[in-house]
C-alpha cells in the first residue's frame, strides 16, 4: 500500500477514531532538543521514529541518550503486538537502545489486560506470528490457520500480528463471523508500518475491512484508542499532559491519539508513513495538525 492509499483509508474510517480536542501549528524543528523547555516527557513511537524494520534511524539513540541526560523521562509507546512484553524489550536493546521494560509499553500488553473480561473461559482464535506458543497470553488460545473448523470454535478473536496471515485466512476469519457473531479484539489498530520494503499491512487494516463488510464493531487497543495512553500517562506518574509530547510518524494513530488525551505532538517525516512526501498535504486535507514537524528525533 502507498501513502496515499493509507492516507485516503485513514480518512474512510476517521468516525471511528478519536476526535482530536485540540489542534497543532505545525512548527518545523531542527529535532527534539529543541522542545526541552516546554517537555518534561517525550514518548516515542517506534516505526519510523527509532526504527525501520530491523535498523534503527541514524541519530536516533545520540537523541535518546540527550534527553535522557537532560533528565526527560522517556516512554516507548508501541503498536506492535507481535511480541510478549520480554520480546519487545529485548529487540529494542537488539537495536542498541537502553530502555528498560518500564519504560516500554506496548498496545498488546495493555490489550491482554482486558481479554478476561471478554471471554474468561472460552477459547481465543488469534491471528498469530508464525512463532506464537499459546501459553504466552491469559486465556485460553489457539493460532488461526487454514481449518475453518478451527475459526468456528472460538469464542472471540484476537488480532495480534498479519506475519503469517493471507486473504484467504481473512475470507475464513469474514465467513466464521458471518456464521456467528463473536467478539474481535485488537491488539494492533494501525493500518500499515514501514519496514525496509515499504508499507506492510497490519491487523488494523483487516479489522476494519471486517467492520466495512459485517457490520462488527471491534475492540481496539493501541493508538490512537484510549487505553494505552492511559497506561502511559499512569506510568508517567504526576506529570501534566500539557508537558507530554508524542513523537511519532503518523497523523491518524500518534498525533491524533495524542491530542485526543491533551498531549504536545511532533510529527517525524522523514523516515515513517510520510518518508519522501510533503507532510503539508496530508495536514490540510486532514486537518489533524502537530504541534511540530521535525525530519527526524
């Protein structure tokens, strides 16, 4: 998909998203440093702002290393959910960053928080890494393949990772819901993440192909949706949201999402979803607007 045609399916499903309460004047800043002074707090997304794929972006952990000798408190706040919580610690240190788990939150672990308020004894179907072992989520669950009797003996499902999955497995997951109705739960609400090929399209984009075509309304966890920034701002402790600035590539899922909770929000261009375009456009057609425009952190 290109960032046009992510752009233009954002906008589609814009009434399902927050609403921003607030608007941006779209500074552009040489990088980060320069909003010490109004920043007690900067979280970052990691697509497009510390990493593309498997390569962090040159300058990135200079930067992280600045703020956090300014003594900023710092948060990774991550739609991946293809990995547990020590997964995802351990491929940022990977990527030759120093953050510690608690410092790392990601969509997934806020979103297996809520799975056994939905379903505490049934059985999950999971749109799953290739890797995935059952046992690493809270509740019952089994990876969603080719067997559609396997769709059809869940209970709820749960989107975590499109690494292994395929059109025909989504016209399964499409045909078992259209045969009975069950929750669906993501844990990634984006729609696409640049990796070192381009855009690859994330569960998101499949859960609200379902919406479109049955009519569901999933649950979703990860930006721009509310509680994983509750999670941050709870693990941020009793720093004011007006101190708080997001820092991420995208205008739909990081700044929107940002703004909808009272945060500052900067706009990475130049490694993430708008790599090699004029941000402006987007800005004005979509009237989502950061407080500031930076190339890179």
């Amino acid at each position: 998909m290109t960032p046009e045609a992510a752009f233009i399916r954002y906008e589609q499903i814009r009434t399902r998203l927050p609403a921003s309460c607030q608007k941006g004047l779209a500074e552009p800043v040489e990088g980060l440093h320069k909003l010490m002074d109004v920043t007690d707090a900067f979280v970052f997304d990691a697509y497009g702002v510390l990493n593309v794929g498997d390569r962090p972006i040159p300058g990135a952990h200079e930067r992280v290393a600045e703020l956090r000798a300014a003594d900023k408190a710092l948060l990774v706040l991550t739609n991946a959910a293809s990995f547990t919580r020590a997964q995802t610690t351990e491929k940022f240190a990977r990527l030759g960053f120093d953050f510690s788990s608690d410092e790392i939150i990601s969509s997934r672990e806020v979103c297996e928080t809520c799975l056994t308020d939905i379903a505490p004894t049934g059985s999950w179907g999971v749109m799953a890494p290739p890797d995935f072992n059952p046992t690493e989520l809270p509740v019952q669950a089994m990876a969603l393949g080719d067997d559609a009797a396997v769709y059809d003996s869940a209970d709820a499902f749960l989107m975590l990772s499109t690494s292994d999955w395929s059109a025909a497995r989504q016209g399964l997951l499409e045909d078992s819901l259209r045969r009975h109705a069950r929750p669906v739960v993501v844990a990634n609400p984006d729609l696409v993440a640049p990796r070192e090929a381009g855009l690859t399209l994330e569960p998101g984009y499949y859960a609200h192909a379902l919406q479109d075509r049955l009519g569901i309304t999933p649950v979703f966890h990860g930006k721009p949706f509310p509680s994983v920034y509750a999670a941050a701002q709870a693990r941020l402790g009793g720093i004011a949201p007006q101190k708080i600035t997001m820092v991420g590539d995208t205008l739909h899922t990081d700044v929107l999402g940002a703004q909808s909770q009272g945060w500052n929000t900067a706009l990475i261009t130049a490694h993430g979803l708008f790599a090699g375009h004029d941000v402006s456009e987007f800005i004005a057609r979509s009237g989502i607007t950061p407080d500031w425009i930076a190339p890179s952190i």
